[in-house]
C-alpha cells in the first residue's frame, strides 16, 4: 500500500472511531450515522467519502469492537 493510501486509511479508520465515539457518549446509541462520517473526514482531513466507503469504514470499526455492523438496507 501507497504511503499516500496508508496514511488515508489510518486517518478514515480514526475518524469512524471518533463517529461511534461521539455517538455513544452524546445520544448513547452504537448506531452512528454515515452522513456524520462523512462530515468528519472532511471536516478533519479534507477527504470525501461516498456513502458505501463511509460505512464500510464505520463497520470496520464497529466490527473490531464486537458491536453489531450498520445496515444497508435501513440507510443508515
């Protein structure tokens, strides 16, 4: 993997912790929404995601909890 697509990867993991992180702390729900992961890359790293990237993101860091993944079929 690319320097450039390593440190990418790190910085989008990062950011979907901090999604669910803020998540559970603010509404107490393990359910964070991809809109929001979106929002934090670019907020925080100036990168845009599409809406499937994003919650394969967020489910890779939900998986690695042991938390149950987001669903396709329900838009979240």
């Amino acid at each position: 993997m690319s320097a450039f697509l390593n440190r990418r990867h790190k910085q989008l993991l990062a950011t979907a912790e901090r999604a669910i992180r803020n998540q559970v702390l603010y509404s107490g729900s393990l359910r964070p929404a991809v809109a929001t992961m979106i929002a934090l890359a670019f907020a925080k790293h100036a990168i845009r995601l599409d809406t499937a990237e994003a919650r394969d993101y967020l489910n890779a860091a939900l998986a690695e909890r042991g938390y149950p993944l987001l669903d396709e079929e329900a838009g979240q």
